[in-house]
C-alpha cells in the first residue's frame, strides 16, 4: 500500500532514488525500492495521461493502479507534484 508519507519521501527528493539513497533517509525503510519503481511507473504514466500521449485502453488499464494507494488525496498528491513538472 502506498501511503502519504511514502509518496511524501518520493516527493522529498524528486524520484531520485540515487539521492534518496545517499540521503540516509532510506535506511530507515519508509519506501522498499519495489515500491520506489511502482511510484516511478505511476508517474510516468501520469505524465502520458496528462501530455496526451495515452489510449482510452491505458488510461482505464491506469485506473486499477490508483486501489495501490491508500487514499485518493495519496494519489492526487503525487499527481498535483507532475502537473508542477
């Protein structure tokens, strides 16, 4: 489950888990890197959805991605964070 407070840590160092790594903050296991990489796919496909570049098929294939965070404010959070970008 992905909760605020991981996307809050995927935010923190702008999707770098290299950073995030160098950091120390990882140490303490707030994100696994599997989670890590599901955040990174979501953004990506966030940014295909909002650029335009997305079938009807994807967008719906999307929607089931959306039931891994916790809450729907946890997903327009990250969300919110690609519009910015």
């Amino acid at each position: 489950m992905i909760t605020e407070t991981k996307v809050r840590e995927y935010l923190w160092c702008n999707g770098d888990i290299d950073g995030y790594a160098r950091s120390g903050r990882a140490e303490k296991n707030i994100v696994s890197d599997e989670e890590w990489a599901f955040i990174d796919e979501v953004v990506t496909k966030i940014r295909l959805i909002q650029n335009g570049l997305a079938s009807q098929e994807f967008q719906k294939a999307h929607e089931s991605d959306k039931a891994c965070f916790d809450s729907e404010d946890t997903y327009k959070l990250l969300q919110t964070y690609e519009q910015k970008c």
